[in-house]
C-alpha cells in the first residue's frame, strides 16, 4: 500500500493550504483526515463542502452524529467511529445513543432509532431502501428534505471511510479515547 502524508497548512499541496487553514481555525488542529485528504485539493474542497451543506441543513448536530458514527460502523472504518464519537460527546449527544450506534445496538431513542435504521437501510442498500424502512423514516417525524440530507450525511462519509481505508489514515490522538474496533468478523478499516 503507498504510503500517505498527513500534510499540514505549511507543507500541503498549494491549493489545499487555505482550507487546512480553515479547518485549523475551526477544529483548533487538523485532524489526520483532512491532512490526508489534502494530498487532492479537489477531494479535501468536496469534503468540507460537503460537511458545511450538512451543517447548513435541518438535522440536529445528534441527529447528524447517528448518521455519520452508523455509516462508519457499517463501513467498519475505525478512524471515523472514533472521530464521530468524540464529536458526538463534545455536542453532549446522550452516552448510551452513541454506545448503541457504535455497537449496532437499537438506539431507545425511537426517532433516533428510526434515524439509524434508515440509514443502516440506505448504506446496506448501495442507495435502495425497502418501503418499510422508509416508511418507518418518515413516520418518526422525518421529512423529505432530511432524508436527503441522510443521503449527504452518507456520502460525506463514504468519502472519508473509503479515504481512510485506502490510505491507513493514523487516529489523532484526540480522537483516542473513543477508539472503535468493529466486532469480530465485519469489515475493518
């Protein structure tokens, strides 16, 4: 496998310097991700496009957190169960939501657990969704515009999973603490 640098704002790629410098002022570091996602100014620009048009829809940050931590687990990339976990904690997303999501577990939340069941649905799916999934979505309160918005959850996941898996992002070590393995015989990162 090649081997990937974590770049930072000083010795990235010219035109992803301005955007690691932004993600620098938002997050305080750059997480290794971003770095490596540097290596493409196109692939870092689409990615945190992607993550501010998320910010900017109607999802609560926890609601966001369901989708992105059960996308990861799903894709069993370790790097990005560990990040959405921390950020979820940081967003005082309720403990036991994100145990349950990071474990495959049902969330007693009934609308998160609709939430994650559709998504676990869309992911599993490649895109389709039995009518019962979605169904269940919808009648847990969800509207058409937040299930497009899941689908732009996905894909800003898909993105950094499949970076991670490809790349061998290394976890930050603010992102430790949560750190995720997927249970024995599922996909791993």
């Amino acid at each position: 496998m090649e081997t990937y640098t974590v770049h930072t704002a000083e010795n990235a790629p010219a035109d992803s310097r301005p955007i690691l410098a932004k993600v620098q002022d938002k997050y305080g570091f750059v997480p290794n991700v971003f770095g490596v996602l540097a290596e493409s100014p196109a692939a870092l620009a689409a990615y945190t496009a992607i993550g501010a048009a998320l910010d900017s829809g109607s999802l609560t940050p926890a609601e966001q957190q369901v989708v992105l931590i059960a996308t990861s687990v799903a894709n069993g990339c370790t790097y990005c169960v560990a990040a959405h976990s921390t950020v979820a904690s940081m967003q005082e997303v309720p403990a036991p939501v994100v145990t349950a999501v990071r474990d495959g577990a049902p969330v007693a939340d009934a609308k998160l657990e609709a939430l994650h069941d559709f998504t676990l649905a869309v992911v599993n799916g490649r895109g389709w969704a039995n009518k019962e999934a979605v169904a269940a979505f919808f009648n847990a309160g969800y509207n058409k515009a937040q299930l497009l918005e899941v689908v732009t959850a996905i894909s800003l996941k898909t993105l950094s999973n499949y970076t991670n898996h490809l790349t061998d992002t290394p976890l930050d070590d603010a992102f430790g603490g949560c750190a995720w393995s997927p249970k024995e015989g599922a996909a791993s990162a």
